[in-house]
C-alpha cells in the first residue's frame, strides 16, 4: 500500500499534529484500559526521538455539544505520560490564542496533549474554520487515528485541506497493511468481526465486506438496527431507524452472496446504560422497556463457533474480545469496560440461565396453539366441537420443467390419478407457458392451478413479467411468493416478496409464501431469526384478514432438491413457531386457521411421517411433483392420513 508514512516525513525541527485515538474507558478518574494509548506509543516515540514537537490531539466519548468534565483528557495525559516516562503537559483546549501559543512553545523532542476535540461540536461537522484552527499548530499532520480515521471529523478529514504533508502514524500502517493483506490475499474462510454502535459508521465497511468475506459477525450496538431489520423488537435498544433499510439490504446481499452473517441470538439486557446488573434473554425475548446491551452466552458459542472457521488463532482470540465488549461503543467508549466488567458474571451460572432460556425458548414454542385433528372438512380453519380443522393442501411445483409436451401427459396422468380421492386440497403449478393447458385438462376437477410467481402490478413496463390478473384470467387460483430459488437466483427480497404478496391478494390470488433457512443458518442457531425476519418483512402492512388469505410454505432451503429432508419433529417445530408468531401478527385465530406447508424433498416414503405432526398441514412438492405416479402417490398419502386421524 503507498501511503506517505511518518518514517517518510522530515521530522527533525517540525511541529507535528497528531490525531490519535485515545478514547480509553475511564474509571475514577483515571484510565481503566490503557490498549488505546500504548498502541500510539511507538509513533509518539519515533517523532520525538526524530526530534519533532509533537502536538496530540484526540477524541473521548461523546460529549453533548461543549466542554464536560467528565470527558477531559486529563486522565490520559497522566497515564500517557507514565507509559512514556516523560511529562504530557494537557492544554486548556484544542483551539483558541491560549492553545495556540502553547502548541508554539512546545520545544523538539517535546510534546502537548490537545483537550477534547469534541468539546468543539464542529470537530464532528468536518468544519473547515475549525480544522483550519488546527491546522495553524502545526508543519505537518500525521493521522494514527486507525479507529476513528472512517469518520469525515474536522481533525481527520477537513484538517487534510490546510495540513500537508499528511502521513499515515506507524499504527495506521500496520492496520492498514494488516486489512490490505487480508482483504487483497486473504486466507480463507476468511471471518470479519464488527461491532460499535452504528450502522451508519460503517455502511461502506459492511457492503464492501459482504463482497469479500466467507462470514460476518455483527455484534455491538449496530446488531439491534440488523436485528430490527430482521422484524425483531428490541426494546429500548439502540437502533438507527434510518439505517434499517441498509441493514436490510446488506443482509439480503449477504443472503445473496452465501455470506454467513451472525447476528446475536439472545443479550444481556437491563434498564439502561447506568444499571448495575443485566440479565441475558433470547433475543426474541427482549422486554419492551430494556435495552439490549452486550451478547449473550449462546452468542458467544455461536460466535465462537463462527471464528473457530478463521484460521489465525490470534485473530480470533482479538476480535473475540473486540466483540464481546461490542457496547463499549454505545457508552462512548468511556465507561464501557466497567459496565463489561459488572456483567462479566461467572460463566457456569451464564451457561445455566442460557440453558433456562432455551428451555423456555423451547416450552414456548410448546404453548403455541396446539391445533387437534378435524374431520374431512373441505376448507380450511373450520371448527368443529370448538377444535379447528385444517385441510391438508399438497401443492406441485413443476419449476422450469415441462415443455407442452411434456407437461400435459404429467398433468393428465395426475387427473386420472385422483380421480377419487378427498379430504385433501390439490394445486399443481407448472411453468408459466404450460398454464393455459394444464388448465384446461383440470378443468371441471377438484385440482386447482397454480403460478410459480407473479409481478405485484396489474399490468404495466415490466418487461417478461406476469401480472396477477393474467393469472386469474388462465384459471390460477394460488401462486407462490418467495421460493427460496427465486430469492437466491432473482435476488427477491423480503420486500418484494411483501409487495408480490399484496399484489397477489388484490386480485384474488392465494399467496403461498415460501420461508425458510439456508443449512449455515441452522447451522448456528439461526433458523428461528431467519423464518421470523423473512415472515415479518413480508406480512408488513397486511391487516388481520389479507394475513387470514394466506398460505405459508415453510421449505428449509437445504433440503430443498437435496433429498434431504427435514425431520417431521425439526419442520414441526418452526411450524409451530411460525404459527405462534402469525398469532402474534394478526390473531389467534387466523394462526389456528392458517395452512403451514412443509417443502423440501418431499416424496411419497416420507410424506406419511411428515403429516403425522399435528403442526404439518400439506407439503409444497417439487422434484416429486414430475411424476404423476409418485404425486398422486403423494396425494393419496396424504388424503388417507387425514381420514385416519379424523380429519
Ligand atoms: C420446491 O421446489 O418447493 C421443493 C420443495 O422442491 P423439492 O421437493 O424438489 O425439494
């Protein structure tokens, strides 16, 4: 990388502005962890011993627009100049005819620490009269700032138009150096850890990585505008409301580009920032009027799982670290280690109440409505005898297989398949140009017709689209939103997949929406928060009675065309969980009505098994679809299983 470096700037007589980024946590009035200030020692060295005056400056905290005593660096120059075993004398500001003659009377091989950059709220605005202010103490400018040096503030960015020459400190490089290594030649699974409060920081950062990285860790702060983006609640957790449409569409690239992206699963909540103890719930469970504000136990695992991928055992021990304390962030870097530290609670009584936690987690789940067996009753969520009723519904889906040819034999031999067969509901949907004849050989047939997909317009610009209303017109009663193809060949997003949903509703249609994990998702842990983000980004804006029209295909992306299926216990359980939440969405009652398909490898040998889970109400067919035998086969399965449990 060439950058100018401090080694390359003639020192020797020079009066050297260093921005550097001494916002350690304080604790009682003094440094509680002094890594920030040694890690700027060897660039404070070399410039001194080259003979510069050297004029430091920095940031603490987050002062609220002046001067705060409790965010003086006072405390840093004291430690500063123990590590240094030379005085730093503490100038009264960073600006100002007293600051001004003091940075001139600094002598070579002398050095005075600036106070608080941000007692100046101009620091922070990249002010250009203010940076110029700086950049009148000083012959050149050495920026060592490597945490900070993101940010467009006055004494990184601005200062640069009136302080030149401007080098990179000996810690910049090394960082710089370090990341370039990384990013340009990484070995992989190559891993990469954020944290802090916000999202906005980082926005580049994190769409550039996502383009780079096998795996993103995300914990701090900005983890709540990720998890919000995901449909979470968050309690009183700092969130960047403009910023959850980024953190959206850098999950759905994430999700697009096969990155694994880990987001807490559960976190130490309390009160507030200023609370002496906090307690670690699921992430599902934070209470309305806390805040999330470290990880909890079962993130650390998950986590730890994550980087235990990364090969550089340093690395993942350093960013571990980094990641646990993520909050210290939130708290401006000042006061974070000790609230760390009081929640630093013994890690056997952690590992129990994670363990209580997923038991409750899990009992939950178990108190999901509990939906009995009906009669053969031809709709769906009717009830009977105060129980409710729900028609198993088995839907093909022939995805880009049947030419004409091809596809009316396939549907011909399914009509004379099922001939005579109820209690079941039958869609087939073939591809788009079969439509027309698929329908009219099931015409005047219990079998309905289905579309893969439509456009969420009546019509209009959208070139080799299919709008809703074409569909009815052919005969199509149901389509699917969402398949998990679609989302990963056509980059769907959960907002259009939202949009496609209420298209589809206003013209009739009976949306299917497909959700479902990928196998890394479940993998560490995550399937519950994938199938809720994808479920609520979806449902957004859909009143009690659009929800109640709905159809949910839960089709666990790995087992979709893999022959691998779901174990009926494993899809029963995110059934009921999805069930529970569109409870939580619209009512009780349309959660109880609600058909929950299972897809993924579905076929006629494990399809009895699958229908057996009272949570199970039909099953979204692909490859098995293809052949009329084994689909009828499918069909008659299912249709016996519901008579044989009453239904
Ligand atoms: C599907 O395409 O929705 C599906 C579940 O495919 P398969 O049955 O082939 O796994």
């Amino acid at each position: 990388m060439s950058k100018l470096t401090i080694e390359q700037l003639p020192l020797a007589g020079k009066r050297v502005f260093v921005r550097a980024d001494l916002n350690a946590p304080l604790g009682g009035g003094t440094v509680a962890d002094d890594t920030r200030l040694r890690a700027v020692i060897p660039t404070l060295r070399l410039a001194l011993d080259r003979g510069a005056a050297v004029v430091l400056a920095s940031h603490l905290g987050r002062p609220k627009g002046g001067p705060d005593p409790k965010l003086s660096l006072e405390p840093v120059a004291e430690r500063l100049g123990e590590l240094l075993a030379r005085p730093v004398p503490l100038a009264p500001d960073c600006v100002g005819e007293a600051t001004r003659a003091q940075a001139q009377a600094v002598k070579a091989g002398e050095l005075l620490l600036l106070e608080n950059l941000r007692f100046h709220p101009e620091e922070e605005k990249n002010d250009d009269g203010f940076a110029r202010q700086l950049a009148e103490l000083a012959d050149c400018y050495v920026n060592d700032a490597f945490a900070a040096a993101h940010r467009a503030h006055a004494s990184i960015e601005a200062i640069t138009h009136h302080l030149q020459p401007a080098a990179a400190g000996l810690l910049m490089q090394q960082e710089l150096s370090a990341l370039g290594r990384i990013l340009e030649a990484p070995e992989r699974p190559l891993v990469a850890v954020l944290g802090g409060a916000k999202v906005s920081d980082k926005v580049t950062l994190v769409e550039h990585l996502v383009g780079k990285v096998d795996a993103l860790v995300i914990g701090g702060g900005m983890a709540f505008t990720f998890l919000r983006a995901l449909g979470h609640a968050v309690g009183r957790s700092l969130v960047e409301p403009d910023r959850i449409e980024t953190a959206r569409s850098a999950l759905e690239q994430a999700r697009r580009r096969g990155v694994q992206l880990a987001l807490p699963v559960d976190a130490v909540v309390a009160d507030g920032l200023d609370s002496s103890s906090g307690r670690a719930v699921g992430i599902r469970q934070i209470p309305d009027d806390q805040m999330g504000l470290d990880i909890g136990p079962r993130t650390i695992e998950q986590f730890t799982a994550v980087l235990a991928k990364a090969t550089d055992g340093r690395l993942r021990e350093a960013a571990l670290r980094r990641g646990h304390g993520g909050h210290r962030a939130r708290g401006g870097g000042g006061g974070g280690l000790q609230r760390h530290r009081r929640w630093r609670y013994d890690r056997r009584r952690q590992r129990r109440r994670g363990q209580r936690q997923d038991r409750l987690h899990l009992d939950r789940r178990r108190r999901l409505p509990r939906i009995p067996r009906g009669t053969n009753a031809p709709r769906r969520g009717r009830s009977h005898g105060g129980r409710v009723m729900r028609t198993p519904l088995v839907i093909g889906n022939w995805k880009m297989f049947g030419t004409l040819a091809e596809a009316r034999p396939l549907a011909s031999g399914v009509r004379d398949g099922l001939k005579r067969f109820k209690g079941v509901d039958v869609v087939m949907c073939p591809p788009f140009t079969a439509l027309a004849a698929v329908g009219e050989i099931v015409q005047g047939t219990a079998i309905g017709l289905g579309a893969q997909n439509c456009h969420w317009e009546a019509s209009g610009a959208h070139t080799g689209e299919i709008a809703p209303p074409m569909l009815v017109e052919l005969g199509c009663r149901v389509v699917l939103i969402g398949h998990s193809e679609r989302r990963r060949e056509m980059g769907e997003t959960d907002e259009l997949v939202n949009k496609k949903i209420v298209g589809a509703l206003a013209h009739g249609l009976v949306p299917v929406l497909c959700v479902g994990e990928t196998a890394e998702e479940r993998r560490q842990g995550l399937t519950f928060t994938t199938v809720e983000g994808q479920l609520r980004a979806s449902l957004a804006g859909l009143d009690t009675a659009a929800v109640a029209r709905l159809v949910v295909a839960y089709e666990p992306v790995w087992a979709i065309g893999t022959g691998v299926n779901a174990t009926p216990q494993q899809a029963a359980e995110v059934h009921g969980y999805v069930r529970g939440l569109v409870s939580e969405l619209a009512s009780k009652e349309v959660a109880q009505g609600l058909r929950v398909l299972y897809g993924g490898s579905v076929k006629a040998d494990n399809v009895d098994a699958l229908l057996a889970e009272g949570e199970i109400d039909g099953a979204l067919v692909g490859g098995a679809s293809l052949n009329a035998q084994g689909f009828v086969s499918i069909v008659k399965k299912a249709a016996r299983g519901a008579a044989t449990r009453g239904e």
